[in-house]
C-alpha cells in the first residue's frame, strides 16, 4: 500500500543537497562530509577506521556521506510536520506577495546587469562569473543566487500546473 499522507522521502532529501564536499583529515583515517542544503544550511557527517592502513577514500566518502545524510531525516521531519500544521491552523504567510515582488525585482536586476533574458542564460553567466577568479565570498554570492533562482524556477513552474 502506498501511502496518501504527506512523508519524508530519501528522493526529496537528495534534491534538497547543492554540495557535498569531502575532508581527509591528516590522520589518515577520518574522512568528514559537509552537506550544503540549497537553503545554505549545513550538515557534517564523519566516518574512521581503525589503522591508517585500511584506509580507503571511497569508502571513507561513502559512510561519512551517510551519516550526514542520516542527519537530514529529522529536520525535514520536523519542518514537514510544521507546514502540516500551520497548514492545518490556517497560517498564512503575510508576506508572500512582498516576497514575490522582491524576487521577481532581484530576477530583473540581475538580468539587466548580465545583459540576459531568460532563466538558463542567467545561470550560464552566473556559472561563468564563478569559473573566473573570485574571493570565497563573491563565489559564495553568486551560488546563493543561483540556488535562489532555481528555488524560484521551480515554483514559477508549480505555480503554473
């Protein structure tokens, strides 16, 4: 039987992943795995073994990313559960026109500073703005962006259905 209700779902975990990145320490050891959600909010899992010399990156890579992973369950539990009831309650958020206006204001800027038009050539220049040389900061700027635009495509597209 499938279930009707609303549920977590490993598929809807993973889509909420941008980044993972992966540390080696100097132990030789311990791998560490940061997961960066599209939200920007961070999650570290870690995985050891015993002797340096069973080391095994993929491995390591493996089982720290699982842990991490095994982390997200909770949260978005938690935040599912809350959404069911304010949804239930019959919150609404007062700000959401306001939100839309400032999204779709930041979209126009950022098409008229890239001298762009579309969604994919917005992405395109922001990528390429990222591949030349920039500060951690900058770089950091523009994924933002670029997760907020695809945050924001996705619910132009679910707004249309």
């Amino acid at each position: 039987m499938t279930p009707s209700a609303p549920a977590v779902t490993g598929g809807s975990l993973q889509a909420k992943i941008a980044t993972a990145v992966y540390i080696p320490m100097i132990d030789g050891r311990t791998t560490i795995c940061q997961l960066t959600l599209q939200n920007g909010y961070t999650v570290i899992g870690t995985s050891a073994c015993v002797c340096a010399e069973n080391y095994n990156r993929a491995l390591g890579e493996k089982h720290a990313y699982e842990d991490a992973f095994k982390q997200l369950w909770p949260l978005e539990g938690y935040l599912l559960r809350e959404t069911i009831y304010r949804e239930q309650r019959g919150d609404v958020n007062q700000y959401k026109e306001a939100q839309d206006k400032a999204r779709y204001a930041l979209l126009e800027t950022i098409t008229a500073a890239l001298g762009v038009q579309d969604f994919d050539e917005i992405l395109g220049a922001i990528e390429a703005l990222q591949r030349r040389s920039v500060s951690q900061e900058e770089y950091e700027e523009a994924q933002r962006a670029v997760n907020q635009l695809r945050i924001n495509r996705g619910r132009r597209h679910s707004d249309k259905e």
